[in-house]
C-alpha cells in the first residue's frame, strides 16, 4: 500500500504530467548533478573556482524579481479568518482556478520531490514539509535552506504528517502567476514565480504563513524574527528575538560584530529572519530557526555592514540576480567603493549605468548558515534557546527614541502591533510615509491578524516566564537630517542595556510610552556621541506621540469587533498617560 506522501506525489504527476520524477535524497552528488542542471539551462554560471568555489550566479526572468504579494492569498472557507490584512480567495475558486493552471504545467519536464525539515533534525519542534517542483534552482536552494532528502524522509516514515507544496515555473506569466495557501489543509500551491520567496515554499509560506496558522492552533508561535545570542564578559549567553520591518537592519544585528567586543560582549547568530518557539520545561519560551540557510538581499552589504555574512558567502554560495565582474565574482552596489570595469549586470548585459543598477535591488545570496563566523554553538540545538527579550523596531525619523522598555506583556504586545516604519524616497518616491507592520508579520501572517494579536495575548498567560519587551529605533535623526546614532557594532551598547535589564540592574526613566535609559545608562566609552545627541535620542515628545496615536487608532479600526479587548484597553491606556503627560495634573 502506497503512503500518503506517495499518494499525494502521484496525484500531482497525473495533474501536472512530468516526463520524469526524480525523489531527492539531499546528497552531494545529487546538489552537483542539479547545478550541472542548472548550467545547461543556460540561466545559471559558475563563479570563479578559486575565490568562489562551488558558488554559482542564477539569472531570474526579468518579470520575477521579488516577493509578488498581490497575488498572495489566504485560502480559508470564511473569508474573515484570512482578514482585513490578507487577499482572500475562496478554496474551491483557489482550486479551480489555480488548478487550471497546473494542468500540464510539467509537460517535457522533470518533477523534483523535495522532502525536507524545517528545525533541526532531532528537534520535535521542527516539522516536515515536501514541495513538489519544477525547477532545479528550487532544489539547489532548499538544499541550502533546509534539512533536506533522506533525513526527512527518515523522520516522515509513513506518517500523513508533513505540508505540501505544489510549485510549477508554468510560462513565468505575471498575469498566471499564483502563491496561495490552504491553512485548513496545511497546503501550499504556487504557480508562475522562480523567485525565492514565491517558489521555496520552506520560507515564509510554510515557515509563516501556514506555521503561524498552525501555532494558534496548536499553542506555540512562529514569528518573523532573528535570533541572537549576547555573551557577557562572564561567558553567559542571553538570548533575544527581534522583529524589524524591511529595510531595517534584521541581518545586520543578527550577525553584529559588537562594538564592545573588547569588554568581552559578544554577538552570536542563531537565526537572521524567522524563529518557531513554544514554551519549555523550564517555564522560558525556546526558539529554534527553522532554517538552515540564509536568503539575503545583497545591495547594501559590504565588510562594514555585516562582516561575518560576507566572510560566509565567499563558499557554497547560489547568488541571485548580481552583477559579475571579468572575473567571475558576484558585485553589487554597496558592496565596495570600487565599481569593477567590463561587469555584465543582472540581466547579462554588458553594464551601462543608464541601464539602471548593476545588480537587481533585490539581488540575493543564499548561503549555508554554518558557514557564518559568528554562527552559535546553540544555532541547531534541538531544545532551541531560552528567549529573555523581544526586540521590536522601525524607521522612525523623528517619533520613537533609541530604545525603550514595555510595561509589561501586554503593554508590549501592544507595541508590537503599532510597530511602524517610514518610507524613503529611494523606494516610494515619497518621503516619512508611515506603513504599519506589526511584529513585521503583515505579509506573512495566516490568519486574521486581530486573531494573531489575540494569540499573543494567550502565549503570555501561558508563558511563566515572558521575555521583556523593547522597542527600537536606530534611524532617529536631528534638525540637520541626519542620523543622530551610528547604528551597526555600535547597537551592542542597546543591547548591553537591555541584558542589565533583564538582569534586574539598568538604570532607566519613565515615560508615557515605557522606560527609556536613564542618562548615562548606554555605555558611551569610546563613541563620538554627545550627551546632549543621546539626549536626543532619547526624548519622548508627547504632542508628537499624540498624533501618533490617532493613527494607531485608525489603523485598529480595520479589525472592527474582531479586535482584543487588550489592544483597545493598551490604547486607552496609552492616550490618558499621553494626556496626563501634556495636560498636567489637576
């Protein structure tokens, strides 16, 4: 008798009508036989063997760049379980539509299975997924970002209990092009997209989207987060999980190398973008990284601005949509001061500035995280890591100060969800537009995101021991423009804060919104900051938090009824201190 996941293989052969099927097992020799695959294709190039080895270039359709969130959606039978935040399609449409489009999409092709377990291993808060795929740059790239092959198939058995995913290139139309999700099923199909975040369906469909569904149900949490390791100069490590929206440093601070190093603070990489975690005997919250690799954006990366990933991608690298320099090396803006000569850009084209960007803005890496020098001793523990701290931040030219402490649980689910970022004129032609992203699960949450608020507020009545909740933001700026703190390294003093307060110790000051440090709490010793810019930074202006607040308020409003009780208590809440604040006593 066959198994349920040779059911479900056979079933999408008959639907989709491959010339051949071939079951990945996650070897060495299959990982060469596929990039031997890739060559042929002709989209994809070695690099050079002395400098890069084993690292490759692959070129995307032009039309398949990014993450295609219109035509993202929640497949649920009620329309307000995907809520107000998500696309919706009804299930039977979904199907109809989108099966549409997979029949015969595999025709000449060769159907890949790709077993695979997001979490290590042995780790029973890991789970087991399949994508199901036509494309040879989907299996050399969840090679890098899972466990993949045998060890997962070894786990699965014959157990039911693993989420498919059914992928095709079809014609790479963006007009046929579909990423849709079934959380009734724990069920994943995605037609029409090569690029990473539509077509690795291990990533931010499974590992989010669906995880993140099945987290409510089940009692744990899956959250777009990073998680790192802070050593003290006692050698104890204090772990926390940060949240940022795009564009704000997420990797950066995962793979920090910190600036207080020679005071024996030290910053450990256990994972740059999603954490599964679920409460331990031990009463903390523990955290695995489901991944096993790293996807990220390259422009803007360079030796300053994370030196450990670039010291990690120099091996076993798939990069996506760079530039390459005569000598078979990947470049892209910001990478060096130093523009190569001769370069083809993104598109294999021989480089003409007025041809845009010599890389794609959305040009990637995809890198093995073991790789990375500050990857943690912990990073592939299967009990995962005690969390002691979320760190929640924005870019936020002129509101939020440098760093700042919740009340308390609540008080910081509630930040959470009013977490915010502002535009730039690089990326929208507009400057400070402000765009709500809370917990920086906008795009990537599975269900009602009024639900999702109200699971946060259960983990904590279930979690003895809560992590504390900050607030961060390195991107605050004076009257001249400019940024007012350094950020990188130099973010290691906040995060030295944040451990002295976890540790009871920390001196801090009261505000409307939460503690901010007291004067002189951050370690400035060896730092060009004034006292006067720290002042700054860490001002609380509550006619400025006011009108923030009324834009949190409007905001709300798209949940209607659905709302937590605790959100609009923490907004009332928050409104009298800010009057209080503003008004004086009486």
């Amino acid at each position: 008798m066959s198994t349920p996941l040779e059911q479900w293989v056979e079933s999408a052969a008959r639907m989709t009508r491959p010339a051949h099927i071939q079951w990945c097992d996650g070897s060495e020799e299959e990982d060469a036989r596929i990039k031997e695959q890739m060559i042929r294709e002709g989209s994809t190039f070695p690099l050079n063997e002395k400098t890069y080895p084993n690292s490759f270039l692959h070129r995307s359709d032009p039309s398949d760049v990014a993450r295609t969130e219109k035509v993202t959606f929640i497949c649920s039978q009620d329309p307000g379980e995907a809520g107000p935040t998500n696309n919706w399609l009804a299930p039977a449409e979904a199907k109809k539509t989108v099966g549409a489009l997979f029949e015969g999409s595999m025709k000449g092709r060769t159907m890949y299975v790709v077993p695979y377990i997001l979490g290590p291993a042995s780790s029973p808060q890991s789970r087991v997924g399949v994508e199901i795929t036509d494309s040879a740059y989907v299996v050399a790239s969840m090679k890098i970002m899972s466990r993949m092959g045998k060890v997962a198939l070894d786990r699965l058995g014959s157990s039911s209990d693993f989420v498919p995913g059914l992928h095709s290139l079809g014609d790479l139309s963006p007009d046929r092009r579909y990423v849709v999700h079934f959380p009734e099923e724990n069920l994943i199909w995605s037609i029409g997209s090569g690029y990473g975040g539509n077509a690795l369906l291990g990533k931010k469909c499974f590992a989010l989207r669906i995880a993140s569904s099945m987290a409510r149900k089940q009692g744990w949490m899956a959250e777009h987060m990073l998680i790192l390791g802070m050593e003290a100069p006692d050698g104890k490590v204090t772990y926390m999980a940060a949240a940022f929206p795009s564009a704000c440093g997420k990797t950066n601070l995962s793979m920090m190398v910190s600036a207080l190093k020679n005071e024996g603070y030290r910053v450990w990489t256990v994972g740059d973008d999603i954490a599964w975690m679920q409460v331990g005997a031990d009463g903390y919250l523990h955290a695995i990284n489901p991944e096993a690799g790293f996807f990220g954006v390259a422009p803007g990366t360079n030796d300053k601005t994370n030196p450990n990933v670039m010291a990690a991608l120099r091996k076993n690298t798939l990069f996506t949509n760079t530039a390459m320099t005569p000598q078979r090396e990947p470049w892209w803006e910001g990478m060096s001061s130093n523009v190569p000569t001769d370069m083809l850009d993104w598109q294999g084209r021989a480089w003409n500035p007025s041809n845009g960007p010599a890389a794609q803005a959305n040009s990637r890496y995809t890198v093995p995280a073991v790789q990375a020098p500050s990857i943690s001793p912990r990073w592939d523990d299967p009990a995962g890591v005690p969390i002691s701290a979320f760190i929640f931040g924005g870019r936020r030219a002129r509101l939020a100060p440098l760093v700042y402490e919740a009340m308390n649980w609540q008080h910081g689910v509630y930040v959470a969800a009013t977490m915010a970022s502002e535009t730039t004129a690089a990326i929208t032609g507009a400057v400070g537009v402000t765009r709500r992203d809370p917990m920086a699960m906008l795009p990537f949450c599975g269900y009602n995101m009024a639900d999702y608020f109200g699971h946060w507020f259960e983990m904590g009545r279930n979690i003895p021991h809560p992590p504390k909740i900050f607030h961060v933001n390195w991107f605050r700026k004076g009257a001249d423009g400019k940024f007012l703190w350094p950020g990188y390294g130099e973010n290691a003093r906040v995060l030295k804060w944040m451990l002295e307060r976890i540790q009871g110790k920390g001196a801090a000051t009261e505000t409307p919104i939460g503690a901010v440090p007291a004067p002189n709490a951050i370690t400035l010793d060896g730092l060009d900051v004034s006292r006067e810019t720290m002042s700054e930074l860490l001002r609380v202006d509550p006619s400025d938090w006011i009108k923030e607040h009324a834009d949190v308020g409007n905001f709300f409003e798209r949940f209607g009824d659905r709302l937590p009780e605790g959100i609009s208590e923490q907004h009332k809440g928050l409104g009298a201190r800010l009057q209080r604040t503003t008004v004086g006593p009486k």
